[in-house]
C-alpha cells in the first residue's frame, strides 16, 4: 500500500482532518533540524520496508468444473439442469460452476433427510453420534490447508484469516459438539431433550465454512437431520465438506447440501416437513423467513444484521483500544455481522484515537488474499462492492468526512480501502445501516450515558465492545447495553462454548454453547 500520494476524493473526504505525514515531508523536517513533537514522532521508511510477496501456494489444490447437489449421501445433478458460475472476487476468474437446485431438489432433499431421521440418525444412541462429529472435525484438521486456501479463493478473504480464524473454528465447533452428543441429559437434567427432526439451514457468504459448522455441528450432535443451502457466491468449501462427510461415513440422507438462490432458501423455508429454520443473513430475508414461518410450528432462530458500537472511554488504553477498532471492523474487509462498525469515542480522547487510526490504516495491506502478509482481502462480490459504494456516498453527502489511505489496488476484483468517516451523527443512514464492509463511521460522546444512549439508538442489538481501564465500568456499561454478545477490552473473540445471538433486527435464538444446543431440541 502506497501512503505517500493523496488522491482527489480523498483530499476532498479529509478537509478537516490533517493529513499525515509523508515520507518526504518528514525528510524535509528532519533536513531542518526543526524538533517533531512527541505525539507526532512516529517511524517511516517510506519505501525502504517493503514486504516482500508471500503467496500461499495454491497450485496443488483442484477445483472441480462443475459441482453437483449433495443428496442422501450422493453427488447428483439438479433437476433444473440449471448452473450457475463461481467466482474468485480477486481476480474474477471463474472457478467452477455450481448446480442450482429448484424446488423438486429441496424436497427430494427434505425426503432423504425424514428418512436418514427415522431409520437411522434420530435413533442413534448419542455416542455413537458424537464418534462421527469426532471423524468429520479430525478430518476438516488434516484437510485444514486446503479449505483455507479454498475459502480465500472462493470468498476473497485473506489467508491469514482463513488459516487462523476460520479453519480452526470450524475444527473446535465440531470437536465440541462431538463431546456434547452423549451428554445432552446433563446438559438439560430432568428435561428429558429430544431431537427436533429435520432442520433447513440457510448460511451467508461470509464465513461460508464456520457458518456451515455453527449450524450443521449442534444440529447433528443432538440428533437432527439436515437440509442446508451456501450462498451463491460461496459454495464450494460446502462442496468440499460434503465429501469430508462421505470420507467420514456420515450414514446417507443426515446432512445434504443444496446449493442455488435465494428461491432455493424460500422452497427450503416453505418446506412442510421441516421442523426447523436456522438462517444467517440479512434482516430483510430474515424478515421474510419469520413471516413465511408463522403459525407453522417451525421453531426458528435469526441471526441477522446488526450495526455495533465500540465505545472507547477517556481511561481506556488507547493504543489497545486502536488494534480493537481495527480489528473490530477491517477483519474480513467488515463483513462480519458483529463488526465494531460505529466507533463511540468520548470527547477527551478523541483526536488521539483518529490520529492514531489514521496512522495504522495507511500500514494496512489491501491485495491478494492468498498472500499472507494482506490485512484486507477482496470484497466478497460485485454488488456488495457497490453497496458500499453507495452507503459511503450517502455519509458523505450527509456530510460526514471520509478518511482514506490512498492505496494501489489491483486493476481486476473487487476492493475497497479500509476508511472511515467522521462527523457522523446518529441519523446518517452510516450509522443506521449495515455497510458490511471496511468502514468505520465514527461519533463522539461526553458522559457513559450518552455513550450507552447512542449505542442503543439503533434498529440492531447483535455485538458491543466496551474499553475502559475500570472493570466497575464495564459491568455498568455492559448491563445497559442492548446488544447480545459485549467484549469489554477486546473484539470479535469466538469460542463453541460461548452462545452468539442478538435482540431487535438482529434476529433471535443463541448459537453456540448450551444454548445454542437447547435450539435444536424439544423438551418433555
Ligand atoms: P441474504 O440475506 O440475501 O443472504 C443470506 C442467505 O439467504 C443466502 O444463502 C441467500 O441465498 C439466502 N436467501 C436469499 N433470499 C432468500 C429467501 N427469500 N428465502 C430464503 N433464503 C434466502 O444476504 P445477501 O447475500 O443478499 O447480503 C445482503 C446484505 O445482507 C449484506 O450487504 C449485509 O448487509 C447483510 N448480510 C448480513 C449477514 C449477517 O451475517 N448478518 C450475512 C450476509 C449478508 P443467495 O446467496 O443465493 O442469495
């Protein structure tokens, strides 16, 4: 990433905010002998500190043309006869083509599932249930390479995160709820849990994997069949893991994957033999889902959208408080449904934050995902790249200000710098609306008060982080905050054991933990 060029729009986005420091000018200071103030002295090797490229080898790993539908433990050809192509975001190539199921597919699908329920998964002693979610986490280890590289060609995520995030998690998701399958009296004594029947699970392209494992691992573990749909743009690690479970033996009909459209989640959601709808998205199609699901006796759980605020108190310890902001909203270039997209900063600390996270942006590396030193990957598709385009335009016409580095990105994919806005107030559609992407919008307050008041004005409830040096503060703050998951000190830390959810349009029911187990039984 080049820091030392502005570009047009990016003079315009900074009028108010001093831009900083090139490496020729502080040549030119240094020339002059003229003393730096403390707070500005910061290190700058201009050019001289390039890292080197480090690409993840990806020549070994075979992608199929075409990938078929996963029924009763079969690769078969969709009855539409329909496909549609999948494509790396970074470099818009076509990686293969992906079958598209219609309706007869998802019920064929439904149909194997009721079978593989009654005759043989809802029936299996938990023990034994557990011995495969055991088999499918040590194999996700062995093949852990591969999927990352996988997923980071498929969904423009960065390696590192795929490698290190992603792929471990999957594996723990699985290896936890395998411990679960033979336990789950303990788990709720005397409420004697039963097995729901067969669930349909529709997953977002965000974390195409570990949201496969966050809704296949529990449902599995507590005796439920399966009916799942990736999303569009990001199937084929799903694919992938169809064939890790007939490595695994998996008995046939418990887990198929139907790939295909939004159409394809209706006919799934509408099924009738369906006792359960799972679905990760957006609160729009999870608004759809919960209507369409009413006064069926579905059980359903929602995880949607949501919009959390950061909120950094004046005794918080700045420098951690930055790496937390970066983490919290440029991890997977923001589309992360838990973001830390609306940074609350109190008034006292607030220009050292921005001039601290205008500095670390500039040495964030936007580019090929599959090379390990990138900080930020490809947004996942072109018209979520649009998207954001068009949310940024409507803050800056609302009149915040926008803070870019001026980065090279490449010529083909689809990216967008890590930015944030300033002067944001709370009815700017920036800091109302889901961006799902790499920008932060940022507001100040005075008194903890107007800090929990502002992250509550908000249609969203999922995630909050909380960073005071004062542990009473925390407990006081967390407690009024209506979000569903708050770090305090640190952001978007995940664990199987730990239940995730939200409240208002982010959607309801846990996942992960107890909890999330409790919604994939019944009790008597
Ligand atoms: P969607 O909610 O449309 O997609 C999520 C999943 O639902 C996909 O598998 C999708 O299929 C499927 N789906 C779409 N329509 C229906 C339907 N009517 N019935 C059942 N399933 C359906 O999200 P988008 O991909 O369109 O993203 C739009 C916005 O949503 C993003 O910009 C972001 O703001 C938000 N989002 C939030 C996520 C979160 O984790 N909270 C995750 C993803 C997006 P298909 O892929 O084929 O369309």
């Amino acid at each position: 990433m080049k820091t030392n060029k502005k570009s047009p729009t990016e003079t315009n986005g900074r009028a108010k905010l001093s831009v900083v420091s090139t490496a020729k000018a502080v040549a030119k200071t240094q020339d002059h002998r003229k003393p730096v103030p403390l707070n500005q002295r910061k290190l700058n090797f201009g050019d001289k500190w390039n890292y080197a490229p480090a690409p993840e080898d990806n020549k070994h790993i075979k992608i199929a043309p075409r990938h078929e539908l996963f029924i009763d433990g079969k690769f078969v050809e969709p009855s539409t006869g329909k496909y549609f192509d999948s494509v790396n975001p970074a470099t818009e190539e076509k990686l293969t083509e992906i079958a598209f199921a219609g309706q007869s597919d998802v019920d064929v699908a439904v149909k194997a599932a009721r079978r593989a329920y009654d005759k043989v998964w809802g029936k299996m002693p938990g023990r034994e249930r557990g011995k495969y979610l055991y088999r499918i986490a040590r194999i996700i280890q062995e093949k852990s390479r591969e999927l990352a590289i996988l997923e980071t060609m498929d969904g423009g995520k960065t390696i590192k995160e795929s490698r290190d995030v992603d792929l471990p998690l999957v594996a723990a998701h699985f290896f936890y709820h395998a411990g679960w399958a033979d336990k789950l009296q303990y788990a709720f004594p005397g409420r004697n849990p039963q097995p729901l029947g067969v669930v349909g699970q529709i997953i977002p392209w965000n974390f195409p994997l570990l949201m496969a494992a966050w809704k296949i691992a529990p449902a599995l573990a507590c005796g439920n069949t399966i009916v799942i749909k990736p999303a569009e743009t990001t199937s084929i690690t799903a694919m992938r893991l169809a064939q890790i479970f007939q490595e695994a033996e998996l008995p046939e009909g418990v887990v198929n994957i139907v790939t295909g459209a939004g159409e394809t989640g209706a006919a799934i959601v509408n099924h009738p033999d369906v006792n359960k709808i799972a679905f990760t998205g957006s609160t729009d199609v999870g608004k759809l889902i919960a209507k369409s699901v009413a006064g069926t006796g579905k059980k359903l759980t929602l995880e949607l959208g949501g919009k959390a605020a950061n909120i950094i108190f004046n005794d918080a310890p700045i420098d951690q408080a930055v790496e937390g902001i970066i983490s919290g909203i440029y991890f997977n270039q923001g589309h992360v449904c838990c973001a830390g997209s609306r940074l609350l900063v109190q008034e006292r600390v607030f220009l050292t934050v921005i001039r601290k996270l205008r500095d670390r942006i500039q040495t964030l590396r936007v580019g090929n995902p599959l090379d390990k030193n990138t900080d930020i990957g490809a947004i996942n598709s072109k018209p979520q790249l649009e998207k954001i385009r068009e949310l940024v335009q409507s803050g800056v016409d609302e009149g915040a200000e926008l803070v870019q580095p001026a980065c090279e990105l490449p010529q083909k994919g689809y990216w967008y710098p890590p930015s944030f806005l300033t002067g944001v107030t709370a009815s700017h559609r920036v800091a109302q609306e889901e961006i799902f992407g790499p920008v932060l919008s940022v507001m100040t307050f005075r008194t903890p008060e107007e800090a929990v008041e502002r992250a509550n004005n908000t249609p969203y409830g999922l995630s909050a982080g909380v960073w005071t040096d004062k542990g009473s503060k925390i407990f006081k703050i967390v407690n009024k905050l209506r979000a569903g998951v708050v770090w305090a000190n640190t952001y978007n830390k995940f664990d199987p054991t730990s239940p995730f959810g939200g409240y208002k349009e982010s959607g309801f029911g846990r996942e992960g933990g107890l909890q999330g187990l409790a919604a994939y039984l019944k009790f008597s």
